[in-house]
C-alpha cells in the first residue's frame, strides 16, 4: 500500500461478478453481521467466477463475529488507492512484486504441480495480484484491503475481494496456502491481531511473506500524506496545523502508524518480539533484503504433530 500523486480520482462503485447459473449465490457471497453503530458490515467477498466454469471458487469466506478494533484515523479511499497504484512497482519499489513470487516460490510450486491459494492483504486495486494471477490464476488470488474503492478496481479485473480488516479475516481456519503482505503491515494498528489471524487461517506449513520498507516514523511517507490527507484533518497541535508540512507529517504518522521497521531495517527483531510476546506460535525467517534497508520476512505456520 505505497503511493504516489494524483489530484483527482474518479469513483469506482463497487462490482459484483455476475454469478453463472450453476454456481449458488448463497456459496459466494459472504453476508456479515451489521453493526448497529455504524450500519456497515464488517466485511464481505465480491466472488470471482472461475475460468472453467464448473469450478468453484478455491475458498468459501464466512462471516465473523464483529469485534471493535483501534482505528488508526487514516483515510484509505479512492483518491489513496489512485496515489498508491500510481506508486506500486516504481523506483526503489519496482522489485517489490517479483522478490514476494520468489519468495513464495509460486513458480517453482506450480511447476511442480500445486495450486495454492494466495491471499494478499493490502491488495490496493489488485497491482500484485495481477503478477500472482499469471502463475497461479485468478481464481487461486484474493485480495483483502480495508478500502472499499481500491477493491472496486480489483474485482472488476476478476479477482475475489474482502473488504475487511487484516485483524479480523472472514476466512475459516486452515484455509490459506500463502499470504503476502507488501508495505502494509506497518499500516495495521496492533499488528499482532493480524499475526494471530494469519496464523488461524494458514494451512499447516503454510507462510506469510512480509515486506517491509524502513520506517522513519513517518518521514518517507510525509508526501503521500499530503497528497491524500483529508481537507478537515487536525492534528490536534495548533502550531502543527498551521504548517502544512509538519501537519502532513503528523498525518503521515497515522498512515505508517505502528511504527514497524526502523532506518536500518530491524522488522525481523521486533516480529520475533511480538511473536514471542503474545505467544503466537509463528516461525520466522529473513531479514533485511537485497542490501536494501527494506525486510522481506517469512513468517511459518508449523505443521502440526
């Protein structure tokens, strides 16, 4: 989820794939609880028919309990997700996407025969995807992002959407084979409920391959902050505000808002600090990354017995 510049952003509704009459709408679409505070669920699936079509999808999503979690006070809408797809594969990010396929070993699992299921959390409008969709097929993709509009753009390329929070995944146990998670980790407040449910829904065996850029407590996303910030943020510091730079700074705070990673790198010292922590049984592996300040982290369901 890194960004770029666009001004404007034209509103994207959101689609739903058309169901083929042999497929049960009631197999496809996830239909969560609403929450009476706020009248929105809190996630649900745009499903992607397959390509053959007596094929259904991969994974079935399922509701889940609505559970209150910190909100970070940034905005993820459609003007962000312009601004990060204009970013995605781009300068000192342009070997982002292919260092996550190597990592995950898609090529080398297909050619030996597997389809594993991919989930990407912080799928944005689907720019990673469409890489995987080429090894592993659409219909082995889904994406999962908190903004409604950038999965708008996503399911009409075909994938399988949730628009739900990384702390609260409507998927069941055991169901996953691969998730990826590029630049979005150090956007999720309390990232140890993301690693709780990474581990509930990873097969046994199954990984989570993590990149995370350096993180300089806001200061290399100050001009993505000032591209997206919305018109009435306050920071609450008076002086602050009336500077814009140092208000898109304090915004930008809020976007990389954990403070995950450092300059030099360090996200595989502090994972294994909250892995340990909250006992969440999780192996890691990998550190800084191709003599960049960025971490590619693999974090590994054990298999059981």
């Amino acid at each position: 989820m890194e960004l770029g510049m666009f001004e404007h952003a034209k509103k994207v509704e959101p689609v739903k794939a058309e169901i083929k009459p042999e497929m049960s709408a009631e197999r496809t679409e996830i239909r969560p609880e609403v929450t009476p505070e706020s009248g929105k669920p809190e996630g649900k699936i745009v499903p992607v028919i397959p390509e053959v079509p007596e094929t259904e999808p991969v994974v079935q999503a399922e509701p889940r309990a609505v559970v209150a979690v910190r909100d970070s006070g940034a905005k993820y809408d459609a003007l962000y997700a312009k601004i990060a797809e204009s970013r995605h594969g781009k300068g000192p990010l342009a070997k982002h996407d292919e260092a996550l396929i190597v990592s995950a070993r898609l090529r080398e699992r297909v050619a030996a025969g597997e389809r594993p299921v991919l989930l990407e959390v912080g799928a944005n409008q689907g720019e990673f995807l469409d890489k995987a969709a080429e090894i592993l097929g659409k219909d082995h993709c889904i994406g999962l992002d908190v903004n409604e509009a950038a999965l708008a753009v996503a399911a009409e390329k075909g994938f399988a959407t949730i628009n739900a929070d990384a702390r609260r995944i409507p998927l069941p146990e055991n169901s996953v084979d691969i998730i990826t998670c590029e630049h979005t980790a150090e956007h999720i407040p309390d990232v140890q409920d993301f690693y709780r449910e990474a581990n509930r829904i990873l097969k046994p065996g199954g990984e989570l391959h993590v990149l995370v850029p350096p993180n300089l407590g806001g200061l290399e996303t100050i001009r993505v902050a000032a591209e997206s910030m919305p018109a009435d943020y306050a920071s609450g510091n008076a002086v602050i505000d009336r500077i814009r730079p140092l208000k898109a700074w304090s915004y930008a705070r809020k976007l990389h808002c954990n403070q995950y990673g450092t300059i030099l790198g360090g996200a595989d010292r502090q994972t294994r600090g909250v892995l340990d922590k909250y006992q969440i049984p999780l192996e890691v592996s990998g550190g800084r990354w191709d003599g960049e300040l960025s971490s590619l982290l693999v974090l590994r369901k054990p298999v059981a017995g």
